[in-house]
C-alpha cells in the first residue's frame, strides 16, 4: 500500500477580498442591517466595503447559490424575503432539527445545564420587568447554549442554516407578542426540565410543540 502521509502540512486557506465581501454582506443580512427586499446595487456595496466590483460579484454569486439572495426579473438583486409557504416549510424543518438535539443532549448525562437553566431563568425574569431586548437576549443565548451541548457538529451546522433563514422572515413579520414569549418561556422550560431528567423522548416531544406552536402562529399571518 502506498505511503499517504503528506510531506508537508496542509497550507491555511488565504482569505481572499471575495471571502471578505461575502462574510461582510452575510452578516449584515442575517442581523437585518440588510432587510428582506433590499436592493443589492454592486456599486454602492463597492464602496461601502473599500473593495471592487469583481470580489462583490463573487459574494453575491455565492449568496445566491445559498438562496440568500434573489435576482427579480428586470428589477434587479433584492435580498429574499420568504414566501408563507417556504417559511412554514423552514419551519417543519427546524422542528425536526431542533427536536432530535434536545433528545439528544437529554441523552447525555455529562451534558452541563447549568446555563441553560440560568438563561430561562433570565428570560423569565424579562418578562416580569417587561424587557423585550432582556428575553431575546436570553432566549438566543439559551438556543446557542441548547445547541453546544449537542455532540452532533453536522446536526448543528444545519440547524443554524435553518434558523438563519427563519430569523430573515422574522425581520419583516409582526414582533411576538408577550404572549409568545410567556408561551416560548414555559415551551423552554418544560424541555430544559425533560432534558434535567434525562428523558429524551419528552424532550424531544416539548420541543417539537414548541417548534409547531410558532409554526402554526406564523402561518396564520401574511409575510
């Protein structure tokens, strides 16, 4: 059998100007400093990034092979916004996703929870003081603490696509109500506590009614 072992170490990828326009425009999509339906004008994102228009092309060329970005017939480049029908699809998808992370991390019983549990405590704490920017804080950090306690990295990485592109949608729907925070708080807590007591099929099943609860209340309003 042939000797496979490189001779020499694998070289670092050079971050090219492409990557960084692509990094650059990625993120300001995702936290809506670029809304769904902006135009995307490769001039002005030229000259907003210091780079030319060739490294912007390629960005906008890999977004939109990501479906991030949509070319609109004789208009132009727009960042997408979702229809209804592709959002509820996202959204069955997330369910799922989300629903065998909990199990599985309810099957781990080296899995540390401490912050998990610190953070719905925080978000319940934001809504006794009515503080919206406090319960999204908490509640993201709690999906981010949920989802790094789960040993499955391919399982992740695609849940964190998945909740790129709900959080898109997000920008140009109707903000939840206290309601649905108090309802997603109790969702939370439910899971945090089948994932305490180490069942994963109730943990599991909480997370999928959660998932189904904000599916269904999205589906009943217009994108």
């Amino acid at each position: 059998m042939k000797n496979l072992t490189p001779t020499n170490k694998p070289k670092k990828k050079k971050v090219t100007s492409a990557d960084r326009a692509y990094s650059a425009i990625r993120e300001a999509i995702v936290n809506g400093t670029l809304r769904p339906g902006y135009p995307l004008l490769e001039t002005e994102l030229s000259e907003q990034l210091g780079m030319s228009r060739t490294p912007v092309r390629e960005a906008i060329n890999r977004l939109k092979a990501e479906d991030v970005i949509e070319t609109i017939k004789r208009k132009g480049i727009f960042v997408k916004t979702l229809s209804k029908d592709e959002l509820v699809h996202w959204y069955e998808v997330a369910e799922g996703l989300e629903g065998m992370v909990s199990y599985l991390v309810a099957s781990d019983p080296e899995a540390q929870l401490d912050e998990m549990e610190a953070n719905i405590e925080a978000m319940e704490e934001a809504l006794s003081e009515r503080n919206t920017d406090k319960w999204i804080a908490a509640d993201e950090r709690y999906h981010s603490i949920l989802y790094s306690l789960c040993k499955n990295n391919f399982l992740v990485e695609h849940l964190k696509r998945v909740n790129e592109k709900l959080q898109l949608a997000r920008l140009v729907l109707i903000a939840g109500s206290a309601s649905d925070k108090q309802e997603s708080t109790k969702d939370h807590r439910a899971t945090f506590e089948a994932i305490k007591a180490g069942d994963p099929d109730l943990a599991r099943k909480c997370t999928h009614e959660h998932w189904k609860r904000i599916r269904q209340t999205y589906q009943s309003r217009s994108v």
